[in-house]
C-alpha cells in the first residue's frame, strides 16, 4: 500500500503538489504545510497528537517497473480539520512541551 498523498494543508488548506518539500505528515497520514506546522500547530498534529516529518516524495520516473507518481497517483480528496481553531490551539498548547517521542 502507497502512502495517501494528500492535495492540500488540512490547516490552511495550501495546495501541497506531490513534489512539495513544504508538506509534513505524522504518522496517520495527517497532511498540513511546514508553516502551519512551524507556527500554528507547534509540531503537535491536532488529530492524534503526534509530532510531524517531511512528506516523502513519490518518484516521476518509474525507476523500477509499477513504482512511480503515475503508477500510485497521489489522492485529490481534500482533507480539512475536523475541530474549530480554537480547539486545535487549545489541544496543540496543551502538549507542545512533550516531545513527539514522548507522546
């Protein structure tokens, strides 16, 4: 299973193309742009609590046979936040001083 690449930041909803070195995900796919990550969410996703790391990119070219962006084409389902922004601040505020290891 490829991992969902996700068309947009769910916090401000920037477009995040599959080749972007901009886009953070924690480890359930969560998707969000590294200045919201940098200066809203404090490195805390606010759906799982998680800590966040650079999207892979998919490679363009099919370097190995079936393995590529055209192969495994990234998701155009735009993902938003499920919460109000007061409530992802209140959430991010809370556990920002644990580390992503510690959580």
């Amino acid at each position: 299973m490829a991992l969902q690449l996700r068309p947009n930041c769910e916090y401000c909803d920037r477009d995040l193309p599959p080749n972007a070195t901009y886009a953070r995900i924690c480890s359930y796919e969560c998707t969000f742009c590294v200045d919201c990550v940098e200066t809203k969410l404090s490195n805390v996703c606010p759906n799982c609590g998680g800590g966040f790391v650079a999207r892979p990119i998919r490679p363009t070219q099919e370097w190995r046979s079936g393995v590529c962006v055209t192969k495994h084409v990234p998701s155009d389902k735009r993902v938003h936040l499920k919460y109000s922004l007061e409530d992802v601040a209140a959430h991010c505020a809370r556990i920002r001083g644990v580390p992503p290891e510690a959580r």
